[in-house]
C-alpha cells in the first residue's frame, strides 16, 4: 500500500471504462484503471466476442469488435490513463476515500472518487458447438448482429421480454424467425407475447431445447438441432443465424454489500446521472445499464461518469 490517494479509479475497460478514463486524464485527474485480468470475461468486455462492427459511429466500413476495443485502449494509454492489467478482489466504499484490493498481492490502493464499469456477461445455453460458431453465426446481440442476417433464415433461443423483442427486431430483417422456448407459457408480458404470435414471419416452437448448432465442421451455422422435451422428438431447424437471449449477468457481485441494486442485480443510478447511492461511486455501461446494452450508449455513460466524477472532486476538495 502507498500513501497516494487517486483522484479516480475506474474498475472495468470495455467502452464505458476506457471513454471514462480518456474524460478523466483529459480533466487532468490522472485515472487508474484496473480493465481487469480473468473475472467477469475479458479486458474490454463484450466487444472482444464480437467479430465485426457496424454500428459504432465513425466506422463506415466496419471494424472488428476486438481491433476497436484495441483503439479505445490505445487511446486511453495516449491520454495518460494509468491501466492495470489486473483484477479488482474487493472494495470498501463505507468512508471516503474508498478503497479498493487489486492483483494476485491484493494491493491496497485508495481513490476520490470510483467509477464503476465492469458490464455485464450474456448467459449462454453452454453447450460445445455453441461455443465453437460464436462470432460465425452464434450471437447474444440481435441489435449488434442482425443486420449481418438480412433476407435470411435465423433461430432464437429463449422466454423473455428481450428475447420477445430481438424476435421482433430480427423478423424486420430477416426472411423468417423461428423462436424455441422450452416451455409453453412465456416470462414475458403479454402484450410483447401477442405481437410475438400475430407475426407472420415469427415460428414459435414450444417445449423444446437447442442440443447442437449445426456445423461447427464448417465453421458456419446452418441449422439447430432442437428437443421437444415432451416426446423426445428431435428435429433441425434449418437458420443462417443463431440468437442466445436467455438473459444477461451484471458483473456486480463486487459491489452488493455497498451499493443498491434493481432485482435483477444491475447497479442502480439515478435517473439521467452516472451517480450511485454513494456520492462519489459512480457506475457506467452495462452494469448498469439493461435496457440498450450498446456500446455507443456504455461510451456515452462513461463520459457522463467521468464529468460527474470531475465534478464531485471539485465541490469536495478542500482546496
């Protein structure tokens, strides 16, 4: 442990953590960031599973997921962050300045102000050949990988509200949808249901699980091998594309003895703000964000973090 108290530690580097840390070395506040090292996925989050990008602003040709996650690092390096290849193992947010353990030594190191942005990881059905056609067909994100699909056959696993929604989403791009629940009554709410079973272009198959996507030999999708859980039936669905949306897990559990969380276990802010229940903590991207899960969104609510941040260090600096 040293005696240096930070201006700003930012836990977490996927668009939220790094537009954060470029805003705050920008504001002169030297920002330490830990992006992480193996808990929660991977050092820039989501972005580093995704193979092409066409819907981040300035872009026009597409730009794979990982070589743009390398752009906002570089970025960030150029700017002055100070990045820790590291992972956080514990905080204490109960009296300022906070403190937070990091690295295989548990470093102790203590900061102004926190920004919190370790996002969130999509649940998959975890099984082998899904894993194998991630990135060649196999996607968590209709709205990121739905337009790769157009004019094309695609399948979708799941029962809830976003899976209601990326079915609909799809179904305006692509030739047709086929929805696999493994029960008959949906999570969902009715109303999302309705629309679901009044489109045309939607096929809903109903007490069935996906037990293989077809062909990891050919490194593409070209179908679903589903279960009918009821009659032990089998049949392939023939699809292009692939779509897991059983729900997404915050990379919270750091955070819970400290900070309010919605149900469903994502960091609360107040409303238009960046800000927790802890003046001084503030939390952007995906961990606190389970509405539009983007990464243009994740880089804005960093910059609102790192201004709030800048912001809340100056009101309380005894200077």
């Amino acid at each position: 442990m040293s005696n240096v108290v930070h201006k700003v530690i930012i836990i977490g580097s996927g668009p939220a953590g790094h537009t954060a840390g470029i805003y705050a070395a920008r504001a002169n506040l030297k920002p330490l960031m830990f992006e992480g090292l193996t808990r929660g996925g991977v050092p820039g989050g989501q972005l580093m599973i995704t193979n092409d990008v066409e819907n981040y602003p300035g872009f026009p040709d597409k730009i794979e997921g990982p070589k743009l996650m390398a752009f906002f690092r570089q970025q960030g390096l150029n700017q002055g962050v100070d990045i820790r290849t590291e992972d956080v193992n514990k905080v204490d947010f109960s009296k300022r300045p906070f403190t937070v353990w990091a690295g295989d030594d548990n470093v102790e190191h203590k900061a102004e102000t926190i920004i919190i942005a370790t996002g969130a990881q999509a649940k998959w059905l975890n099984i082998e050949s899904e894993h194998a056609l991630k990135g060649r067909g196999v996607s968590a994100c209709a709205v990121c990988d739905g337009a790769f699909f157009r004019k094309q056959d695609v399948a979708i696993v799941g029962g809830g509200d976003t899976a209601m929604e990326e079915s609909m989403y799809l179904s305006g791009l692509c030739n047709s949808v086929t929805l696999i629940h493994r029960r008959k009554d949906f999570r969902a709410s009715k109303t999302m249901v309705d629309r679901v079973k009044n489109n045309p272009k939607i096929k809903i198959i109903y007490d069935s699980a996906v037990e293989e996507v077809l062909d990891v030999a050919k490194g593409e999708v070209t179908g679903v091998k589903v279960k009918n859980l009821i009659t032990g039936e089998t049949n392939v669905v023939p699809c292009t594309g692939f779509f897991v949306a059983i729900g997404h897990t915050p990379n919270s559990e750091l955070f819970k003895d400290f900070l309010e969380l919605h149900e469903n276990g994502y960091l609360k802010t107040k409303p238009g703000t960046a800000s927790t229940n802890i003046p001084g903590v503030f939390a952007a991207g995906d961990i606190q964000d389970f509405v539009y899960r983007q990464a243009v969104t994740a880089a804005g609510s960093g910059c609102m973090a790192a201004l709030e941040a800048e912001r809340f260090i100056a009101a309380n600096s005894e200077h």
